[in-house]
C-alpha cells in the first residue's frame, strides 16, 4: 500500500515563513532560505548581539536555529492532516567555534510518523565547514489539543 503524497507547498512558501516567524526567530536574524516537504533550509548572519563573552557565537544561537528548522519541517508535514507539532527533545553538539560569517542551516526528516517526527538538523559556516548538528523529536497534536493551558492552532 502506497503512501498519498503531501500536496505541493505553494510557489512563495518561502515568503510566507519568513513573514510569520516569530518575535525571537526575527530578533536573531533567521531568516529562511528554502522549504520543501523532505528539507527546510534557514541562515543567521552573526553579529555582536549573538556572541557570548568569550565573542563566540552563543550555543542557544544553534539549538535555536535547529529548533526551529526542526519544527518547520515537522509543521509543513503535519498541517495537511489537521495536526500542529511541538517539540519534546532537542540534542544539540557544538562542533567548532564561530565568530563571524553566516550560520546555513539545513533540516532533514529521519521518520515522519503520525504521532512523532525526528529531525536532523546540519549548520555550517561560510566556509562550508559543520559547526554544528542537532536532532529534534517532535510531537504531533490533534487539532484542539492544549499545550501550557491554551489550545494550540494548526499553523500556530
């Protein structure tokens, strides 16, 4: 028995993310560059405000790009069939430092089930090197389920 496809992403998905990405993606500058059902694709230019004391890029600047990739992907994949997703474990490991540049990250599906996802998660740097990876697993919630006391919305 074959699996239905998901219906296409529309032509300016990419657009509508960026427009609807939140207060803290945009405070750190995501921005996303690409998005598809099997990869979602986002960059951070680093500036000052992202460092740590030590003027490294901060390790939250990672989980949360892996965070959010993760979670996109898993919504994209999920809104079809009514569902919302929230994340319930990000794994985070800080390969090598940055200070400067652009931070590319990608995220890919390793299982899409109808209850959880897993999501890979890669971010590199200018020079192509990985300086970072992360695996999010994500829940699947029905429509009209609560999450911290308030119903959470498909898309939302």
């Amino acid at each position: 028995m074959s699996k239905t496809p998901p219906p296409q992403l529309p032509e300016n998905a990419v657009d509508m993310l960026n427009a609807t990405r939140g207060g803290f993606n945009n405070l750190i500058g995501l921005t996303f560059t690409s998005a598809a059902y099997e990869k979602v694709c986002a960059k951070v230019d680093v500036t000052p405000e992202l460092h740590q004391p030590y003027g490294l890029v901060h390790g939250g600047i990672y989980s949360a790009m892996i965070e959010t990739l993760a979670s996109v992907g898993a919504a994209i994949n999920s809104m079809p069939r009514g569902q919302s997703t929230v994340g319930l474990e990000n794994t985070t490991s800080f390969l090598k430092a940055v200070r400067s540049g652009t931070l590319y990250g990608e995220a890919t599906p390793l299982t899409r089930g109808k209850r959880t996802h897993v999501w890979d998660v890669v971010i590199r740097d200018d020079e192509d090197r990985l300086v970072a990876t992360g695996r999010v697993r994500m829940i699947c919630l029905e429509q009209g389920a609560a999450v911290a006391g308030e119903t959470v919305a498909v898309g939302g």
